[in-house]
C-alpha cells in the first residue's frame, strides 16, 4: 500500500467511527425524550389524585401532636414522617 491509500483508508476509517458515535448520541438521545415523556406522563397521573383527609382530626390538632412529639424526642418536625394519626378510645 502507497502512503495515500494508507491515508485514504485512515480517514475512512475515522469516518466510521465517528458517524457510529453520532448515530449512538442520537439513539440515546431519542430514548432520554421517550423515558422522560412516560415519566412526566405518569407522575401527572399520580398528582391528579388529592391525598385523602384524616378524619376527625383538624390540620391544627395535628400539628399540635406533631409539635409536641418532636419536643419530647429533641427533633426537628422536617425528621419525622408522619402517615397516620388515630384516636385510641
């Protein structure tokens, strides 16, 4: 092989490669926008729904309760995760 066929046969070469690496940029691309439409989409559907009210309890009943026991356990109110508040009889 002569130095230009050498040259030729590089550049092609390179040619290759890098169409490869444009075509795999823009499959992952176009995967990223499928994934983050089906995300958006499924998170709209699960905030459509409001979370249900206790009963019988009023919001500042709750953060009477939650306010007194972050005092006795010395935390903040952002540490704790309260789900359910229910009235013992």
């Amino acid at each position: 092989m002569t130095v230009p066929e050498t040259l030729i046969l590089s550049v092609m070469g390179l040619c290759v490669v890098m169409g490869t690496l444009v075509a795999l940029a823009l499959v992952v691309m176009a995967f990223s926008k499928i994934m983050e439409s089906r995300n958006s989409t499924a998170e709209s559907r699960s905030m459509a729904r409001p979370a249900p009210e206790p009963p019988g309890i009023s919001e500042e009943t709750a953060a009477m309760i939650i306010a007194a026991i972050c005092e006795e356990l010395k935390a903040a109110p952002e540490e704790l995760n309260v789900t359910s508040i229910v009235e013992l009889k």
